[in-house]
C-alpha cells in the first residue's frame, strides 16, 4: 500500500527582501507502508524542507507548489487543524536535533503522555500509564520512577529514547527521522537504529530516514534517494545504489566516502546558491558530464533505479 | 543583594502601621521643623510631622502603586506580545502597531495627558504607569517569543500533534518568560522614580496622603533650614529604585543571558 506519494513538491521561501529561494525543486517519490526510504545530500540540499512539507510545519512565508498524497488524502487540501490531527497521531516525526527536542520545563516522561492526550480523548492517568508503558518498551528502565525526571536528568541516549517514544506513542503509520542519529556516539546510534527498525516491523510503519551519513542508510534503508540542491537526482534500492551509482553526483558523494585511499577525492565547485539556481539540473556547473541539454531539467526516469540524468543511459 | 534589600523594604512597607513612631498626619506646632532627634530620628517638617513615620507610610504607598502597576501591564502586555511573537504575520502588526505608537510619544507627557482625562489620584497614576509599561512588556514578550517559538523543541511539540493554544502557552510561554520578568523588575524601580515625579508636580497622591513625591515637594520649599525633610525621602527612593536595579540584574544573568530585555 502507498502510504506518501509525492509529486512534483516544490518549496520556496520569501526572504525578508522578497526574493524567493528554491529549496525544493520537483521532487517525486512514493513511501510504501513498512518500507524505509533514506533520504541522503548535503547540508541545505532541501531534506529537512522535504519533511517539514510533509509535516505541514513549514515556516510562515513558504510556498508549496505540487502534490504530496498521504493515506491516499491530498496533504494540502487539509485545513491546519486537520493536518495538526495528523500530526504525532498517523505522522510523526523526530526533529533534528534530538537532544534538544524535549522541553527542559517539563519531565521527559510527561511529554510523552503529551503527545497521546493530544490525539485520544483519555485521562491524565491514562496517559501517563501509556506512556510509561512506551517508555519501557523503548528500553528505559525503571520508567515509572523515570517518568518525573526532566531532560537533563537523562543521559544523551535515554533522552532520544524518550523523543522517539514521544515519537511513536500513538502507532504513526508514517515516521519521518530527521537526522536522528546525528548527535549520538556510535554505539548508541546502532541502539537507536535497532529501535528504530523493530518499531517498524512491529506497527508496518513506513520510515523517512533523513540523514547525511551513508554508513546509516546503509545499513537500515530499503532504497535511497539522493538530493541535491532541491533536486531528486538518483532514487534506487540501496544495495544498488551503493554497488552501481549511475547520476555523476551521486557518484561523487560515494567517491568522497573515506575508504583504503590514500587521497579523498573532492568534487571541484560548490553548491549553488537557491536564491538564484541553474536553470534545469542544477548539479550541471559542477558536473563533469555537463552538456547542452543540461539546461532542461532532465525527468527522473527508469524503473525500480531511476536517475534523472541525460547523461546516463536510462530505459525509455 | 538587590533582592536582600529588597525583602527588607518590602517587610518595612508590609509593616509600616507598626514601625512608625507616629501617626504620618499627626501634626504637632511645638515641633516645626526640628532636626532628627532620639524621639524623631528623621525630624519633623514644616507642620511638625515626624519625618520617619511618613517616610514609612509615603513608601508603602509608592511601592503598591510601583508593583501594582508593573502588574497590570503584565497583564495585558503579555498575552499581546506572546500571541503576536508567536503567530507573527499579520496579527502580529495588529497587535503591536497600535503599542508602537504609544511607545513614540513620551513617557511624562503621555502620564499627563491622562492625569488631565482622569483626574488625579494615586489610583489614575497607577493606570498611567501600566499604560506606559504596557508597550514595553509587550515588546519584550514578543521578542523572547519569537527566539523560543524557534527552538528544536518547539518544532518537536508541534510535530507531536499539540495544539497551537497549547504550544504557546505551556512551551514558549515559560521558556520566554526570563527576559520579561527581567524587564518587569528593572520597570518596578522606575515605577518608583515616575510615581514620585508626577507626585511632585502635584498630578498624583492629594494630600494630606504621605507620598514620596509630594514629601520632595515640601522639603524642597523649605531646603536652606531643614535638609531632613527632603533627604530621608529622596533616599527611600534612592534605595528602592538602586535594590531593583540590581535584583534586576542579577535575574538578567540567571534569565536573559542574551540580554532580550531592554
């Protein structure tokens, strides 16, 4: 079942001078439901826009053009206050920066139980056994006593354990993990990943993984798509994409992986600026495939790996 | 240190009825401004008060009407400067344009022209003060507003499905709240300053009321042959407005670190 069908989704920001910036440039993808998608770029290529999309959570001043369809509804034909009733109860999300996602006034327990009285018309007790439920679950001991701490009482991995039990307290049908493991040493990222992937296969939850660490996708994701500068260039099962990269970006970005070498490979120029992009591909200036016909966006095309790339030699 | 002082002045306000030697209007011919003695250490004025007692009691009064009306500019001008920081866009212009005028014309003259629609009285200076704060609380409400409205876990809250009532006022409303009760105290101590002013020109406690302002104004006729008179309550003031200074501070290193407040 398709869970997320986006199409075309384009995001601009006004800027305080009333320029625009195009931070996502028609971006296409599906999500199948139990299904994880990672979403790898740099800094700035228009992940974290993509998910704040999907949120309805966009800064006031953005302008969304597209479709995006979750549960087979038209995201944007919802009024704020549906949307708010997706948000945390079928969709759910952890921000970036995880360690400061709990608010320090309240216990990290609390804000939990939060998020199901947000959702399910249940009392306060209620709420606070379901979460303190959730919370064990998740791998928090002793919970019960727990549950008053505040945040930063809690050790860094306890604290996103508690953020994805937030996370996950009303069984969302969609998870969105943006950068979820960034801050996090290794081997509590390997926890954080395990959990996140048995919370999965439990609820047949579908998973956005936004992440700039390919070692991550790697791992946990079923295909992968590649950003770059708003631009969807490559989306592929993940075995494939790392074993044959087909768009010159993406075959830069895995170039650039550290390995047995003794000399990093760079990829000569910078990211455009958003505010005034290339006309069709915007990888083209950089690219070392450019031609002519760069200058229209070329579609992403293909079946199962698809590439958007005239270069590259795609089936019609 | 400020709040040390503080806690004295206000337990001497509290209990002024107690403290005072005298009655603040007992008037006595025999004593017409004599210097500070064992039985009137602050002296007596020009109709043979004790300086001391009135002194008390003109504090107290100062005080309720610094706090009273740094309150009730709390109490407007927070939930104006939280909703417009918060939502921003166009309900932010409604709310905070009209307060951007009142914030332009000038503090004295805006007190005075609403003495002269109200009449005087310490109740009207009270309203005048609070009007006059109430675009300065909102100002900094709305700014520490909007540093916290983008703060990780508000986003988070958001994204949990909390309701927009509900994030702004049981997530940014205490978050924010440090650089406003920072501002709120530096206010009382200028409350102090503003309610002896128009005191002095005669625009807000009547007398026989002991009132700071109006003290000033009696010592002040009487100057070159009993210093006591005006000194004791130009102190008061003095202390009091140097003890929420420096509450103030200390608060502003502890809440507003980044220095929000104005």
């Amino acid at each position: 079942m398709t869970l997320l069908e986006l199409e075309d989704v384009r995001v601009d920001y006004t800027r305080g001078d009333g320029s625009s910036v195009s931070a996502v440039a028609g971006v296409s993808l599906t999500l199948e439901a139990g299904e994880t998608l990672g979403l790898v770029g740099e800094s700035g290529c228009g992940k974290s826009t993509l998910a704040a999309a999907v949120m309805g959570l966009l800064p006031t001043g953005a302008v969304t053009g597209g479709s995006a369809r979750f549960d087979g509804r038209e995201l944007g034909a919802l009024t704020a206050e549906q949307r708010r009733q997706l948000r945390g109860d079928r969709m759910a999300m952890i921000v970036q920066e995880p360690q400061s996602a709990l608010d320090a006034s309240y216990s990290a327990g609390s804000q939990v139980a939060e998020t199901i009285r947000a959702h399910r018309d249940v009392s306060r007790a209620a709420a606070k056994a379901r979460a303190i439920e959730l919370l064990e679950e998740i791998g928090i001991p002793a919970a019960a006593e727990r549950y008053g701490d505040p945040p930063h009482r809690l050790s860094g991995g306890m604290r996103q354990r508690a953020v994805i039990a937030a996370a996950l307290a009303n069984d969302p049908a969609l998870l969105i993990a943006d950068e979820p493991t960034t801050a996090l040493d290794v081997t509590i990222q390997a926890q954080v990943l395990r959990l996140l992937a048995e919370a999965r296969e439990r609820h047949g939850m579908g998973m956005l993984l936004i992440t700039h660490d390919l070692g991550v996708v790697a791992q946990v994701c079923d295909r992968v798509g590649v950003l770059y500068a708003g631009q969807l260039v490559e989306l592929a099962p993940a075995r494939e994409l790392f074993a044959a990269p087909r768009h010159p970006y993406t075959r830069a970005l895995l170039a650039a992986l550290p390995g047995p070498r003794d000399t990093l490979p760079t990829l000569p120029g910078r990211v455009p600026d958003l505010g005034d992009p290339p006309q069709g591909c915007r990888f083209a200036p950089r690219c070392p495939l450019a031609m002519p016909k760069c200058s229209v966006a070329p579609a992403l095309e293909g079946t199962g790996h698809q590439t958007a790339c005239w270069a590259v030699e795609r089936p019609s | 240190m400020g709040a040390a002082i503080l806690l004295v002045l206000v337990i001497v306000a509290l209990a002024a009825p107690l403290l005072a030697p005298h009655g603040p209007e007992e008037i006595d011919a025999t004593r017409v401004l004599a210097g500070p003695s064992a039985a009137h250490p602050f002296g007596s004025d020009a109709l043979g008060r004790d300086v001391l007692s009135r002194v008390l009691f003109a504090f107290r009064a100062s005080l309720g009407v610094a706090v009273g009306s740094v309150l009730l500019s709390l109490l407007a001008g927070v939930p104006i400067g939280l909703v417009a920081g918060f939502r921003g866009g166009r309900i932010d212009g409604l709310l905070m344009r009209p307060l951007d005028l009142l914030l332009a014309l000038p503090a004295l003259l805006l007190a005075i022209s609403l003495i002269a629609i109200l009449g005087e009285g310490s109740l009207v200076v009270l309203v005048a003060i609070a009007i006059i704060y109430l675009p300065i609380i909102a100002r900094v409400m709305r700014a520490s507003a909007l540093v916290v409205r983008e703060r990780p876990y508000v986003t988070a809250s958001r994204s949990r499905g909390v309701t927009g009532r509900r994030v702004m006022t049981r997530h940014v409303l205490p978050n924010a709240a440090g650089p406003v009760l920072v501002q709120a105290t530096v206010l009382m101590g200028f409350a102090i300053q503003v309610e002896a002013a128009l005191s002095f020109l005669g625009l807000g406690a009547q007398p026989p009321t002991p009132s700071l302002g109006l003290m000033l104004l009696d010592g002040y006729q009487v100057l070159r042959q009993a210093w006591w008179v005006d000194v004791f309550p130009g102190l008061a003031i003095a202390i009091t407005v140097v003890a929420f200074m420096l509450l103030g501070d200390g608060l502003r290193r502890r809440y507003d670190p980044a220095g929000v407040a104005e």
